[in-house]
C-alpha cells in the first residue's frame, strides 16, 4: 500500500509562460512596490518592514520598499515545506512533485439535494463534512467547510476548528481567522495536540489563509494574525483574489502584477518578522462578468490566472498554492462538473501544489455533500491522468506482445485478457465510484442518476464510516481553550 502522500504524485509539470514574460511580472511588481507602494494596515508589519530598511508612512500606512530589499527579504522562505497530518500517514511533503487537493471554506448555506433547496449551515456540517473528507481518497486537507449559525459568531471560527481537529486525521487548513488573537488560540489548540509549540513548529497540523485585498492593500487584523502564525511557522497561505477589471486590469498580465505585489509585500513582511517562517504563494484569482461585473472564478480566465500565479511561485522557488476547483454553479449537476473537471485537470498537468475547492458551489458559499463526492471522483482521473508513465522492460511488454500475436491467430488469439499480468496492472485502472459503464438497461432499472448515487454515497459515509477521533483528554483541553475564546474574542 503506498503512502498517502504518493497517491498526489505528478509527473514534472508542462510550463506555460516564458522565462521573459515572468521577469516582466516580477519587475513590474517591484517597480510598484518601490513607487506607489503597498498601504499596510498592521502596525506589526510595517515596523518589521521598516526595521528591515522599508519607506514608511504612518500616516496613510504606506509602505514603499526600496530595490533589493524585496528579493533580499524573501530568499528566507523555505522552499519546501511539510503539512503534517494528526497522524504521521496523512503528512503532505510540499516538494514540487505532487498535487494535493483541500476542502473549500466559509460556506454559509447547504445544499438539500431531496428537497431541492438551501438551509443555514450548522456546527454539525463541520463534523459531518470533516467525517466525509476523511473518507474519501482524494482528499488531501480538510478546510472547515461552513460557517456554523447556531454558534455565537466570535467563537465560530474557534468552534469550527476544534471539530476540524476532532475528526480529521488529515493535515487541517483555517481560513477565516480575523484577528491575531484567535490565530493564537488556534496555534494553542494544535500545541495542545502535538505535545508544545516547538513541537508544531516541527510538525505543523495546521495552516492558515490570509487574504490580500486588492488593489495594493494588506488588512490590518488578517495581517497582524498573520505575523502571529509567523512567529509560531504555521504555514500561511497568501492568498490574493485580485479580479480582472475590478481590482486589477483586465489583463492576463496587470492582474499578475498586482497579486505579484500584494503577495511579496505580505511574504516580506512575514520575514522581517520571523525570518525562515513557512509560507506559501497561493493565489485565487478571477474576472468580472462584463454584463453584470460578478466573480467569475470557474471561467478559463480564472483557470490560467491561477496556472500563472503557480509558475510565478515556483519561479520565485516558493511553495504554491493556487486556484483549484471551485464551480460557479448554483446547484450540483453539469456545470460544476464541467468546470471543476476542467479547473483539477490544469491543476495536475501543470503541478499545481495545494489546489483547494472540494464540495462548495455558488462561489464557495454553498455546501454541497454530493459534490463533495463528485469532486473527489474528479480529482481522481485528474490524478491519474497526472501520473508519470513509466516506460520500462517491465511495462513494455515485449515478449508478452511476441506470445498473445495477432488478433485471431495462434493458441491466444491475439487477446491479453488471460495474462496473468493483465490481472494485476489492470488493478491500477481508475474506476469511478458514481459513474457507471455497465450497459443501458442494467442502469436504466437502478433508476438512479449520478446525483442520487452521489448523495446515497455521502449517507453511507455518515452512517458508516468512524474516523479515529482525537484523544479525550486533549479534546477537554480544547473545550477549554474554546471557553476561553467565548471570554476574549
């Protein structure tokens, strides 16, 4: 049984743009980054930065950052990286060589499939999505999926992650985290799982988004959380959203610039905070709809938009995390299969690293538990369309072609379905769990289409599947951490 990690191994990833056309980026990025500047709005940040030889305006919160000291500071980040899981079996090595897949966040409705409409999400749609990505193969990291209503709204985010914890073995992403207190309180909890602080800096259970605001603007609360994550090397995912016409030109090109320049100034400040502190450029962007200038995040604008910020962080030699699926459709069906399946076929033939998404529609407010299982059946054949092919004595087969011959000739009949080989390799041949080949009239009398197989599958898993949950003392200990966010939150 290989490790769970391989199941995400790619071949060495096609490039799309030229060495030229990403130096341009980069140049324009830094040219400015040194003219207009960057508006900061996290006082932490513009002192590490104005420490390390940064142009600041504390009036306006301008930061201008001269030449070289852009490149100078980020040649601290790690290269590669590890997500760790709760258990060793579910650790991510984020070396350039594999695809990994997450869950999507911050939904705020769920979608009912037997009544065909929306209700609030709830804390339990945290434990019971949780319990499905644990489930499913092709799940890499569980991101907590909903923003729960029935739970008061300064501890959801707290809420949310401690049944993340509890039911997950997998490496866990936060996402919405607004202030650098509840980032502590997060780094809290996963120290209280791992045995310490110093021991999640060797083991990080946990990472966590934060968001740029474009055009040119860092957030002075996500920004403060996310030098406390820094301090603590819990890996950060820098996550710009810039959207092409609105908040950056409705260029391929001016839209890079402006995520290449919020990007760098966060990964910059980071590391004049804590320099060596883990980080990834992850990027989600997008375009207007020019009728109605909605986000359009599943269109092949956004799908190279995220392919580009992907060689953009592999050319700077930073781990990457960008785009994934993420469908625009309203309800589960032919759209977001289409865009999906489109958007997790670029992410493995172009090594896309971390790519996040699974089981959210409508622009990532909408929960979905029968996309979640359509998504992971996507991103299994993109993986295995993803797959280095080996070309060997062994796969080549040479002498078995010699024995079977010609089609209807000799004591094989030309036929490879008696090798004994077949028999094994065949084993390594996707198989969909809710697609079927069987003949028409076999699936005509099941009655059922993809959708119903999907949420009959999702049922199974709830009712059947029992994740190993998180030790009972600690799960106390974070019950306690919990009461203490009700408190300072």
């Amino acid at each position: 049984m290989p490790a769970f990690a391989d199941r995400f191994r790619v071949r060495k990833p096609v490039g799309l743009m030229s060495e030229e056309d990403k130096r341009a980026i980069h140049d324009g990025a830094l040219e400015i980054m040194e003219t207009v500047g960057i508006r900061i709005h996290s006082k932490v940040a513009r002192d590490a930065l104005k420490n390390a030889g940064a142009s600041v305006e504390d009036g306006n919160a301008i930061v201008r950052f001269p030449a070289g000291l852009v490149d100078s500071l980020i040649s601290s980040v790690p290269e590669k990286i590890l997500l760790a899981g709760r258990e060793k079996e579910y650790d991510l090595p984020v070396d350039g060589s594999h695809c990994y897949y997450t869950t999507d966040g911050c939904g705020v409705l769920v979608w009912d499939q037997k009544t065909r409409s929306r209700r609030l999400s709830v804390l339990k749609d945290i434990r019971d999505t949780a319990t499905v990505a644990d489930h499913l193969q092709n799940c890499s990291i569980y991101e907590p999926m909903v923003v729960a209503s029935d739970v008061p709204e300064n501890v959801h985010v707290l809420a949310g992650m401690k049944e993340a914890f509890e039911v997950s073995r997998k490496h866990i992403e936060s996402e919405s985290t607004s202030t650098a207190e509840e980032a502590r309180l997060q780094i809290k909890m996963a120290s209280e799982i791992v045995g310490g602080p110093e021991e999640l800096k060797k083991r990080p259970i946990l990472s966590a988004m934060v968001c740029t605001m474009s055009p040119l603007t860092l957030d002075g609360h996500t920004t403060d959380a996310g030098m406390v994550w820094a301090k603590a090397h819990v890996p950060v995912y820098i996550t710009g959203m810039a959207m092409m016409g609105v908040s950056s030109p409705a260029t391929f090109a001016g839209n890079l610039v402006v995520n290449h320049a919020e990007t760098l100034a966060m990964a910059a400040a980071m590391q004049a905070h804590e320099k060596g502190s883990p980080l990834l450029y992850a990027s989600v962007l997008s375009n207007m709809d020019p009728r109605t200038g909605a986000i359009q995040l599943a269109s092949p604008e956004g799908l190279l938009l995220c392919v580009y910020a992907h060689e953009m962080a592999k050319w700077l030699k930073m781990p990457s995390a960008s785009g994934g699926l993420g469908s625009n459709a309203k309800v589960p069906g032919v759209q977001s299969s289409l865009e999906n399946g489109m958007l997790a076929m670029a992410s493995t033939m172009l090594g896309q690293e971390i790519s996040n998404g699974i089981g959210l529609l409508d622009c990532s407010t909408v929960l979905s538990y029968e996309q979640m299982i359509i998504d992971d059946d996507i991103i299994g054949r993109a993986l295995r369309v993803g797959r280095e092919v080996p070309v060997t004595k062994e796969t080549l087969h040479i002498d078995m072609i010699k024995d079977v011959g010609i089609l209807g000739m000799g004591k094989k009949k030309g036929s490879f379905l008696g090798e004994r080989a077949t028999m094994t390799e065949s084993r390594e041949f996707f198989r969909s769990q809710i697609f079927t080949s069987e003949p028409y009239d076999q699936w005509a009398a099941k009655g059922k289409d993809e959708l119903m197989v999907a949420k009959e599958k999702a049922d199974w898993i709830l009712d059947n599947h029992k994740p190993e949950m998180l030790d009972r003392d600690i799960s106390k200990r974070l019950d306690e951490i919990l009461k203490e966010a009700s408190k300072v939150l």
